[in-house]
C-alpha cells in the first residue's frame, strides 16, 4: 500500500539549476495538488489538478511548472531555481467529491522532499 | 477572502494534561472544516473532519465540534500523552466546489513526560 510517493526526499540546487521533483499515487485519485511548507507561514497551494490533463495555480506558483499526462503522475518542475524556493514540498491527493466538488477535503500526503537551494 | 486562523505555539504541557488549539475561520458559504496531525519528518494525516454546522469529529480521543456562530473549530484532548508531540493544523475547503484546501499556520505541541 504505497499510497503517495515523492522523490527525491532530499536535494541541494545551486541558483539558476532546474529539477523535478516526483509525485505518484496508487489509489486513483482524481485531485493532486503540491504544498510548500516553510516555517512559520503553514502550507501554501503552489499548483493542483482535477484529473488529467487538467492544470490550474495556487496561492504561489511562479517559478514553478506542473502537467498531468496521467491519474497517477504530477510532477513538479522548478524552473531555474532561486533561494527563496528553499522549502519542504509535500504532494497531495485525494478522492472527487461527491457533491460535485474538486476534492473531499481528505488529502493523502507524501513524506516530503526537502529542496535547498544555495 | 477564505481564512483559517489558529493559535501560535509551541504549546507545551505536561502529559495527562487537558488539550485545547483554538482555530477559528473566515468563509462564505458553508465550509468543511478539517484537522491534520504531523509527526516529525512526515507528512500530514488527517486527524478528525465536520462537514456542517454543529457536527463533532473525533479521532484517537481528539474532538472539534464546527460552530457556525463563533466561526470556530477548537481541537480538544481530555489527557495527552507524549506520543501526542506534533504540529496540528487547521484547514477547511470552502463549499462543495472548491478547488482550493486553505491550511492554518500549524501549532507545535510538545507533551512532557
């Protein structure tokens, strides 16, 4: 039951480099969404999908990239990376909701990746 | 617009102590309200959830009951224990459609032994 996956759990960048960070889900979830975790300031929406082929943005996705091509897959791009994206990123997935709505509300969470970026 | 506020941290208390973690909201419509529990170096699980108004969810011992009129969903333990040691955040999705799941700041508990 592997549930979410995020790879790499850990990653140093210099300025300018770019990445992709992984994200995969087995329990066919439709919604899919990546947070940025920084102390003191919660989780920040950066991108999410409605199902494939479905993007749309956050509260902060500049500098970031995403696509769905597939249920399981939503990786995450960074672009050219700065140091201000130095943060942990945790994916998220989640059921349709019943009422119509994007999500349930009941977000599956990977472990995290931690992103330095120097 | 949609808001979550919760009380900053860290709280520490002593185990056997009685918990409470305010958190308070801002939103139109009828929101769900949510609470999720991160242990060290993982990522968040959902602890307890309320879809409507006076709705109480519970979890593990934990309780919040969804009060409309105080906009307000207050997270209570009767007796910690150290395994409690987490950050605890407040979230809810703003009605049935929404895309967007609005997370608090998180509030740091530490239980002593």
């Amino acid at each position: 039951n592997a549930g979410v996956t995020q790879t790499p759990k850990f990653q140093v960048l210099k300025t300018g480099q770019s990445m992709t960070l992984q994200c995969a889900q087995d329990m066919n979830h439709e919604y899919m969404s990546w947070y940025r975790q920084d102390p003191g300031m919660g989780l920040r929406l950066i991108h999410y999908s409605v199902g494939a082929g479905i993007t749309d943005q956050g509260e902060v996705p500049n500098g970031y990239n995403v696509s769905r091509s597939t249920t399981e897959d939503f990786p995450l791009r960074l672009l050219s990376a700065a140091p201000s994206q130095t943060s942990v990123y945790f994916c998220a997935s989640s059921r349709s909701g019943t009422s119509g709505g994007a999500n349930t509300g009941e977000l599956f969470f990977g472990e995290g990746s931690r992103l330095t970026v120097l | 617009g949609d808001s979550v506020t919760q009380m900053e941290g860290p709280v520490t208390l002593s185990e056997e102590a009685f918990l409470t973690i305010n958190c308070t909201y801002t939103a139109t419509g009828y929101p769900s309200l949510f609470w999720y529990v991160q242990y060290p170096g993982e990522g968040l699980q959902l602890l307890l959830k309320a879809t409507k108004a006076d709705d109480k969810g519970s979890n593990k011992g934990f309780e919040a009951t969804y009060r409309k009129e105080t906009t307000s969903f207050h997270l209570e333990k009767g007796s910690v224990q150290v395994s409690d040691s987490a950050v605890y955040f407040c979230a809810l999705i703003p009605g049935s459609s929404a895309s967007k799941i609005i997370f608090g700041s998180g509030t740091r508990l530490s239980i002593r032994p």
